[in-house]
C-alpha cells in the first residue's frame, strides 16, 4: 500500500526535475520503467502474464527495479513446475528460457523508455538547460568576485597609504580609515558569497554527474545481461547443430551400411571348385601298368 501511494505521489510531480535532484529524477525514472514493463509484457506474454507480473513485483527492491536474475529464475521455475506450454513450444523447459529472456529484453526496453521516452526527453531536455544555467551563473559568479577583488585590491592600496600618514590627532582622517577599513571588509564578505554560490553550482553539478554514473552503471550491467543472454542461446545453437550433425552422420553410416548388405544379397559370388587333386585323378602310369614282358627277370643273365 505504501509502494501504491508513493507511486501515486510520483505521479503528480513535475516531469522536469531540477539540477541535483538527483533522487526525485531517479524516482521518476523508475516510474517510466515499472509502467512501460506492466502495460506491455501482458502482450507477449499472455499464456504466463500472471507469473511475469508476480516475478517482477516480488523481486522488486528500495529502488523500485526488477531484480533480472531473480524474475527470470521465478518464471522458468513457475512453468518448469506446472508445465505451462505454447502453441509453439510443447517442452516446459524450452519455453521457460524462452520467456525468462524475453523479460531480460522487456527489462531493457523499459530502461530505455525511462531516459528516451516522452517524459524521459522532458526530464533530459531539463536537465540540460538547467547545466547550461548553472555555468552561466559560476561564470557571473566569477567574473563578479575578480571585479570584487580588484576593487578591494585598489582600495586596499589608496586607503592604506592614506592612513599611514602620520596626523594621530585627526579624527576626519581615522574616521576615513575607519570606513575604508569597513568597506574592505563588505567587499570581502561578498566575494566570500561569490565564492559559495560558484561551489554551490559546482555541488549541483557534481551530484548530477554522480546520478548519471550511476544511471550509466545500471544501463551497463542490462547491457551485460543481454550479452550473456546472446552468449547462453550461441551456446545452445551451437550444441543443437553439433547434435544434428552427429546424427546425420549416424544416418548415413547407416544408409551406406544398408546399401553394402543389399548390393552384396543381390550379387552373390560364384561357388569356388577345388582343383583336381592327385588322388581323384591318378596318372596314366598307374592307370597302365607295364607289362612283364618287357620287364626283364633278375635271374636272366644277358
């Protein structure tokens, strides 16, 4: 309740912030930021726009900002867990990184509605002018004090010989340097005041440059955290064209092993016939034995 009425509060105050208002102005921003985030996540992100809004509003802190880590983790959790699936996505935890990195860039968008907005360019365009005046003034301011001194400086010099004459009894003559004494002192005390209006400018503008280094900050580290988005989806691409690779591969390992086995089932080779052999087929000698006749006797003597 205190959040709603102090939003409501934002609300009424002026677009234009003035120079070194620095919390009023990052208020505002945060303004533009939480309405640009709840008005258009719903449109994207309709099937889970109650876990969106519960994720941003939960990891929401002092500064009125969206934890990005905290809401992403929430949404992927949320549909992880209740199996919450698009028209096109059916797996949970796809569609979970999905949306979990489309509130990353909905986050994004949101801080640059906060500075390039219409009340954002208002608020800059502000800005701007007010830094403009604010030199101009240190500059008034400064010219203004070196005339003062160069006044108390001539003065100072004039009145200061003046009273070193002697005449200790002239009352007119210390009465001068009793006024002059007194205007060097007035002159004095305005180039003082010269002096802290030229450092309260300064201030002005240091606490300015401050809020802005802290508003550069916080657009780098969304910057980072889209990078890392991009990195983590390279990744992921990366590792489902490795996978589709190696099961191409696969396949055509496979269609080539198939076509060896059919083109081999197709041409069988020719039966192998054994030589012949000795044994199957003896030699004329032993197929025709010689005749006795022509074998002499060993006991024939020539």
């Amino acid at each position: 309740m205190t959040s709603f009425f102090a939003v409501a509060f934002l609300g009424t105050l002026p677009a234009i912030a003035e120079l070194g208002t620095v919390w009023t102005d990052f208020q505002l921003y945060t303004t533009d930021f939480r309405n640009y985030i709840t008005n258009n996540i719903s449109e994207t992100l309709n099937p889970v726009e109650l876990q969106t809004q519960s994720a941003i509003t939960s990891s929401s802190g002092d500064l009125n900002l969206p934890n990005p880590n905290y809401a992403s983790q929430y949404t992927r959790d949320q549909i992880t867990q209740y199996s919450i699936s698009d028209k096109f996505e059916n797996n949970p935890a796809v569609y979970g990184k999905q949306v979990s990195s489309e509130i990353n860039r909905y986050i994004t968008r949101s801080a640059v509605e906060g500075v390039f907005g219409r009340d954002g360019q208002t608020r800059l365009k502000g800005k701007l002018q007010n830094t403009e005046q604010a030199v101009n003034k240190s500059n008034r301011a400064a010219n203004t004090a070196q005339q003062k001194y160069s006044e108390i400086q001539s003065q100072s010099q004039s009145q200061g010989a003046m009273c070193s004459t002697p005449g200790v009894g002239n009352n007119n003559l210390a009465n001068v340097c009793d006024q002059a004494q007194f205007l060097m002192m007035q002159g004095l005390v305005e180039l003082e005041l010269q002096n802290i209006n030229i450092q309260r400018e300064q201030t002005k503008i240091t606490g300015e440059t401050l809020g802005n280094t802290i508003q550069l900050r916080n657009d780098i580290q969304y910057s980072n955290l889209n990078l890392a988005d991009i990195s983590q989806q390279m990744n992921e691409v990366n590792r489902a064209r490795r996978v589709g690779t190696s099961a191409e591969v696969a396949r055509l390992l496979r269609v080539t092993s198939q076509t060896d086995l059919f083109r081999k089932s197709s041409n069988p080779l020719p039966l192998q016939t054994n030589p012949p052999s000795s044994e199957n087929n003896p030699s004329p000698t032993e197929t025709n034995p010689p005749s006795s006749e022509n074998i002499p006797s060993p006991l024939e003597t020539p």
